[in-house]
C-alpha cells in the first residue's frame, strides 16, 4: 500500500509539473519579501523550512536559486545578521555549482546570518556571457498580456490573474520590432545592470515559442518592463533573425589612475561603487576587468593595504575565470585591502608581443634548476603546491627545453618574497607569467628537462691527411687509410657514454664506448665502401636519478679512390720533366736561335709561375744584352 500511494503521488507530481510548462519549487521559497521572487531564502529538507545561511555566494550561485523559484535574474543578494542563532541551512557555492539542486547541497548548521535574494520577477536575459547579456525572455499569461494595454485602470485585477494563473504562466521570447531604446534602458535597470551597449536581433539566439504578442511602449522611466505599456494589436509572427538580444554595460572603473585604464577597481552593484578585494588573481584573472573596460591585456596587479577597514566587493578568481562577468562573482566583504589594476590601455592584444621572462638557474646547464620569473621588474623563484610533471612541461616548453623529466620542492632557512603559480591556470593554456600572485614562502621549485645536456661535438681525422674535419657536414677520407671518429662534449657532468651511431643506404650499427675526459675516439683501421654513411654522436648520462641523452649534429663520410689522386700527384709531374728535358736538348743543340730561347722561357715561366710584369722586364733585360752584343761583334771586325 505504501508502495501505491508512492507512485501515486509521483504520477500527481509530475503531472503539476507538466502542466503550463511549470517547475515544482515546493522545496526553495522566499518569504518576506515585497513578491514571490524577493525576500529570505528559505529551503524545505527532511519536512523542515530553514532559512539559508551562505559562504561564498555571488550573483552567479543566486542564480540557481532564482531558476528553481521559476523567477528571472538573480538581482542581489545580502546577508543579514539576527540577534541570536538558530537552527539553518548551510549551502556551499561549490555544490551548487556542480549543477545540484539546493536542497541536495544543505548541511545543518547554527547561524544569526541568513541570506535575502532578490530575483527579477519577469524578465531576465539567456544564453548570454553574463547575467547582464543574453535573449530576452518575459514571464505572463494571457490575462497578463490581454491587460497590460489598460494597466493604468486595471492593475489591481492584474495582480489577482497573476496569482490565480501562477501555474500557467510561461517565458516568452520577444521580437525586436516590439523593443526599443527605452524599452532596453528598463529591462538593464530591472536587472541591476548598467545602461544598454548593444541591441541587436539574434545576438543570443533565435525567437523559441512562445512568442510575445504586444509591442513594449515604455517611456524609459518605469521601473519594470511590465510596468511599461503595450500595443493593442498582437503580433503573431516574428521574422527569423528578430529575437531581442540585449547587452547591459558592466559597471565597471578603474579610478585614481594616470589614465581610464589604469588605478584602483571599483564596482558598482546596487546603487553602491565599492573597491574590489582579491586574493588569489593573476594577470589572466585582471585580463577579464580589462576586458570589460575595453583596456586590452592586464599589464600588473598589485594589492594595496588602506589604514582602516571599509566595505568592498570580494571576488574569487575561479568565478571570474570560469567566464563570467565580474559583477556575477561579486561577494560582499569587509577589507583593509584594495587592488590596483593597470591595463595596456587599447592596444589590441594581438599586436602584443613579449619575451616570457623564465628561467632556471644554479644548475649545471640551463636547463635545469631553481625555477625563477620575472614580473614588473622583480625576478623572483616560484612556489608551487600542486604541481605535476604535466604542469611543469610548461615551463620546459617556455625555456625551449624539451620535456619535463623531474620536479622537487626544496626547503630554504628563512621565508622570502616569491612567486606563486597554480596549476590549473598553467594547465588553461596560460603562459607562466599570466598565472603569477605574489606570495611569501620558504618552499621554492627546482625543475630538471628533457634538454638538460649541451650538444655534443663530432669531428673526423685521417692517417692520409691528418687534420681533423671537425664539426663539419662532410669530410672525405682514402681508401684503405685510418680514420677516428671523436666525440667530445663540454664538461658538465663525470662519467657517461658515447654511442656512434651509423647509417647508410644498406646497413645501420652502433658502437660504443665509456666518456674519458668527456670524449670518446672509435678508431676504424682501413676505409671501404661499407664505411661511407652518415655518422652521428649521442652522449648518455644517468643523474638525478634520470637518464638523458644528447645527440651531435650528423657529418658524412666519403670514401675515395686513390688512385686517380696518384695519378694526379706522379704523373703529370713526370711527363713535365720529360718536356722540359726533351726541351733542354732541342734548345742546346740549335744554340742562338731565338725562338727556341723565347719558348724555353715561356715553358720555365708557365711552369714557375712568373708573373706577366716581371716577364716584361725580363724580356726587356734580354733585348738590351742582345743589343750591347751585337755592338760589339761590330766593332770587333772594325
């Protein structure tokens, strides 16, 4: 029997439920308040109403409570303190944002706090980037709409059909020909947001059924839509394209600054501009506030302590960067610590560029060490609590060294100034320095990479010409001559191995062999034809219990025929001398002809090399000796 009354109250349940689209709320209410969508957050459990006592709550978490309450837009929220304690509800915005129901995420705690909600009663905005943006959707009923065009005369009877058609009431889209201007400047101060940026049809989606039928006429004055009044005529159509989506500014400022975006974040939320108070942002987390300035990129983020406490508006950096708007995650607190903010100003982000300032240092190479960025000048280590080699191939990537292969925490004497990184901003996408906050620690990181060892060296000597080809692409050695192959590298670590490895177009090989001095020579007794290939260096090194590898740069060895050398070196010098022999005695045996003497020098000098000038000069020299000859062969036989 138990079992049948069970089902049976489900079936009537759900029944409720289906008619007029409506969602039951019999477990959430708000009581005291002006409407049904404002006052205490009350929430039934177990058969008890508690009111709600919240840690952490921002306009985003109130806006679970306002969907469940088939309300609109969360509007604000306050906690407000009784004189004793009792009995309540303790909700945590991390349940409700992992998308449970509120009574599913109650605890029993004792409070004097409690939370007042206010909701939108009948409008709010969907599927926007914030709860200021988005498709505008109006709750009614059709006595709601067949009255709003006399409402002046009749809004008593309007507020009866409203309670009596509570079940039927549906959220319908409206046309962009029906909303204007003014109609927007309501529907944004409804909502607690700032004044209309951007009316536009389809923005946040098609027109989905229902359908609005009056056209808004307000005078920008009201203080809700429906308060505005209507046409008389319906519309029954609306042409693709035409849903109204609506944009409302952030209040959002930066103030006391050398320029608009740049001072101290302020924020407006009910009439109030408050400071903000962070605790936990990075420059990826500032980015959204400049965003929503139109500022570009954040530059630096620095806290600021005041000499007194006053009321702020608290944010968490996991709201904000989760992609909503500040004003979404704000959290009324009360703080001596204020933020300052300076954005690059409207330089677009794109034409931006920067040298990520990381590094490693007092490790035997550079990469590997005490993790250390530099942020606004200041060059400071990092500490880290979360992360992982995941985490830290990151920063190995930043430093253009490899892989991560090791992360250790090391414990210093005393605490000091550093920077501290989160790994799920790393692990975002977000280069190291956008995830900085400034923290004081003892603890700092040491990272080891992939990429820890230097190049090795490889070089090439030959018994037939006995220099070392070193570094070089390509270096030839003789057939059946003695050749070493050396592989060397700069002193870093002891101990290690070489590996030479060897590749051809037929066979591979490996040789190795103990780092001595930190090289190793693979001598090869006669050069042939197997020999020819390419030849490359890896140097292999265990050390901080890991072991890694460093691989030269490739040389190839050419193998060549001797022959055609010697050929060269004895034979053309030999037949030269037989020329010049055979030369000697033609010369000799025609003595004082010229022609023979002219050629006899003309050889001499191609094979001495004599330059052409000289040959002048000593062609000069010769005709003047000629000369002084043949005077005096004439004057002897005068």
């Amino acid at each position: 029997m138990d079992h049948l009354l069970m089902l049976l109250m489900l079936l009537l349940s759900s029944g409720l439920q289906a008619e007029g689209n409506h969602t039951s709320t019999e477990a959430v209410r708000l009581v005291g308040g002006a409407s049904r969508c404002a006052g205490a957050l009350e929430v039934k459990h177990e058969g008890d109403w508690r009111p709600v006592d919240v840690y952490a709550w921002t306009l985003k978490t109130a806006a679970v409570a306002c969907r469940e309450l088939d309300c609109g837009s969360a509007v604000s929220t306050r906690q407000r303190y009784e004189s004793s304690e009792r009995s309540v509800w303790g909700i945590y915005s991390d349940c409700v944002h992992s998308g449970s129901a509120l009574k599913d995420c109650v605890i029993s705690v004792s409070s004097s706090s409690i939370l007042d909600l206010t909701c939108s009663d009948s409008v709010r905005l969907v599927d926007g980037t914030s709860l200021c943006s988005g498709r505008l959707e109006v709750k009614s009923n059709q006595s709601n709409q067949s009255n709003q065009s006399d409402q002046s005369n009749q809004s008593d009877q309007s507020d009866q059909s409203n309670q009596s058609n509570q079940t039927n009431q549906w959220w319908s889209s409206v046309c962009e020909d029906d909303f204007d201007q003014q109609d927007a400047e309501v529907v944004c101060r409804e909502l607690g947001c700032g004044a209309p940026s951007g009316l536009q049809g389809a923005l946040y989606g098609e027109v989905e059924a229902p359908m609005w039928t009056k056209e808004f006429q307000c005078g920008g004055n009201e203080s809700a839509l429906l308060d505005c009044r209507s046409s008389g005529s319906d519309r029954n159509t609306c042409s693709p394209n035409k849903a109204v989506g609506l944009t409302c500014s952030e209040p959002v400022r930066l103030v006391g600054g050398a320029s608009r975006c740049a001072g101290t974040l302020e924020v407006k939320h009910e009439g109030d501009w408050r400071p903000v108070h962070v605790s936990d942002w990075t420059l990826k987390t500032a980015a959204v506030a400049c965003r929503e300035l139109d500022c570009g990129s954040a530059v630096s983020i620095r806290g600021r302590e005041k000499s007194s406490g006053r009321s702020v508006w608290g944010i968490y950096s996991d709201c904000v960067q989760s992609g909503s708007a500040l004003r979404d995650c704000l959290d009324s607190d009360y703080s001596f610590s204020i933020v300052d903010l300076t954005c690059s100003g409207l330089q677009a982000e794109g034409n931006h560029t920067s040298t990520e300032p990381v590094r490693l240092v007092g490790g035997a190479s550079r990469c590997a060490g005490t993790l250390e960025v530099k942020h606004e000048g200041d060059w400071r280590p990092v500490h880290v609590s979360d992360w992982t080699l995941k985490t830290a191939a990151v920063a190995c990537r930043e430093l253009d060294c490899g892989s991560a292969v090791s992360i250790r925490e090391r414990v210093e004497s005393s605490v000091r100034s550093v920077w501290r990184i989160y790994s799920d901003c790393v692990q975002s996408g977000s280069a190291l320095r956008e995830c900085l906050t400034s923290y004081s620690s003892s603890s700092i990181v040491n990272l080891t990479c992939s990429d820890l060892l230097l190049q090795p060296i490889i070089s090439v000597s030959s018994s037939m010409y006995g220099v070392s080809e070193a570094q070089q692409q390509r270096a030839p050695v003789l057939r059946r001559s003695t050749f070493t192959i050396s592989c060397s590298i700069q002193p870093q670590y002891p101990g290690g191995s070489f590996q030479l490895t060897f590749t051809s177009s037929s066979s591979a090989h490996n040789y190795t062999q103990p780092a001595v001095n930190h090289s190793a020579h693979f001598l090869f007794p006669a050069a042939g034809p197997a020999h020819q290939g390419s030849y490359s260096c890896v140097y292999h090194l265990h050390v901080f219990n890991h072991s890694f590898s460093s691989e030269s740069r490739r040389l190839s060895i050419t193998v060549l025929d001797p022959r055609p050398l010697i050929i060269k070196a004895i034979v053309l010098p030999l037949a030269l001398l037989l020329l010049n022999v055979g030369l000697y005695f033609y010369c000799k045996a025609n003595r004082g002809q010229m022609p023979c003497r002219q050629e006899n020098t003309v050889l001499v000098r191609y094979k001495t090399g004599v330059p052409a000038a000289e040959e002048e000069e000593e062609e000069e020299e010769e005709e003047e000796e000629e000369e002084e000859e043949e005077e005096e062969e004439a004057q002897g036989a005068e």
